[in-house]
C-alpha cells in the first residue's frame, strides 16, 4: 500500500510540474485545442514523467506537502511563462501593428464589432506563431527541457524561488524579439504616416486618413509579405531565448 501511495504522490507532483505549460497558460499554442485534449495530454507527460523518476516520492508531513506543491507549481510557472511571454510579445506587436496599418478602425464601419475589436493582423500572426511553434519543433524542445528538470531538480524537492532579475530580463528581451518581428513593418508604415502628414498639410480641407487608410492596409500587407521570410528565424530565436532564461528564474 505504502507502494502505491508512493507512486500516486510522484504522480500527482509531476502533474503539477507540467500543469502551467499544458492548461493554464492562456497566451499559448496549446490553448486552440479542446480541454479533454489537453487534459489527456496533461496525464501522458505527468506519467512519462513519473517514470523517469529513479524512485517514487515520499513525503511525510502537512508541510512537506505544501513545500512541494509550492515547488512544483513554480517551476511549471517558470516553464509556462517561457511560452506565455513570447506569445505576450507577439499579440502586442500584432496589436501594434494593427493601429499604426488602421485596421483597428474597422469598429467605425462595422457597429457590430464595438465590443468585440478584432486585430486582423494581430491574428494573423498568432495563428503564423502557432503553425511555426510545432513546425519548428519548440514544443518538443519545451517537454525535453521538462524532462531534464525532473534530473536537475527532483519532484518533491521543495524550497525553489523565483528570481525577479531573471524574470525581468526574460521579459524584456522577449518583448524586443517580438517587436523585431514586425518592426520592417512598423517602419514602412511609418513613413507612409510622414506622406500622410505633409498632405494633411498641403490639403487641410480633405479627410485624407480616411482616403489614404487602403493604401496603408495595402502596404501593411506587402511589407508583412515581403518580411515572412525572415519570421521563422526570428520566431524560433523568440522562444529559444526564453528557453535558456528559464534556469536564471529558478537561481539556475
């Protein structure tokens, strides 16, 4: 019984570990497929995590338990936040993006949507980001380094904090790398907004922002076109980073 009771305890605590990468990450790839996917997904990695383990975890103790819990918990965060963060940079260059090309000014024409604003090309690069994460096999990557955190720090060990400067460094570089995305983009639009000015300027009797807004979608899609070369390169030096931080969020 002791057997059993041993194996369900390393079992549960390797679901706990996997638990923010795989259901409560709400900025990832994973979060298109269904919740019994996911779920089932969840119970497959927290078993193939279980065996690795060379022997099944022991905890005697109400505070044992919640150290481990605790620990475990915050290490999945470290790893969810490795994949929410990269997503976090790209839907806020989307959503940059979508302002300066007016798209956003869709909600003018469409009542409909007052409440409900949708970034075309914020979604667009979503769903790029989300075909490129499994393509590029980053998802594999994130369960490899998984799998060896159950090497470096055991289940059950307890006593993990989180590093701010760690935290804050993975922020911000990730938010460079996303900008740096769509930023050919920003920069053409840019200039088309400085065209714009100057004939605000000469004709000040013309609404010129509603006469020039198809050109600037125009543009926005051919410089996003012309850009889409270089996005795998980008995306994958995205997460890559963010994968290397995750240690120096632990005090690795």
């Amino acid at each position: 019984m002791s057997a059993v009771h041993d194996f369900l305890a390393t079992y549960v605590l390797a679901m706990l570990r996997f638990l923010p990468t795989v259901l409560l990450v709400p900025l990832s790839p994973l979060r298109w497929a269904p919740g019994l996917v996911r779920i089932a997904l969840l119970m497959l990695l927290a078993w193939l995590g279980t065996t690795l383990m060379p022997a099944p975890v022991s905890l005697q103790g109400a505070a044992a338990w919640v150290s481990a819990i605790c620990g475990e918990l915050l290490i999945g965060t470290a790893f969810g936040l490795a994949i929410m963060l990269p997503n976090a940079a790209l839907h806020t260059a989307g959503w940059v993006l979508d302002v300066q090309a007016g798209s956003s000014a869709g909600v003018l024409f469409n009542p409909g949507t007052q409440n409900d604003t949708q970034a075309v090309f914020g979604t667009a690069l979503m769903l790029v980001a989300t075909a490129l994460f499994f393509l590029l096999d980053l998802h594999l990557q994130l369960y490899r380094m998984l799998a060896v955190s159950l090497q470096l720090v055991p289940l059950g060990r307890g006593g993990v904090q989180l590093q701010w400067d760690g935290l804050a460094g993975m922020l911000g570089q990730s938010f460079l790398l996303g900008f740096s995305v769509v930023l050919p983009v920003i920069l053409g639009l840019l200039l088309v907004d400085v065209g714009v000015a100057y004939a605000t300027r000469s004709m000040p009797q013309a609404n010129v922002y509603f006469l020039v807004l198809p050109l600037k979608l125009l543009a926005a899609v051919g410089l996003l076109m012309a850009t889409l070369p270089f996005v795998p390169t980008l995306f994958a030096r995205l997460f890559r980073d963010a994968y290397t931080r995750v240690p120096s969020l632990l005090g690795g």
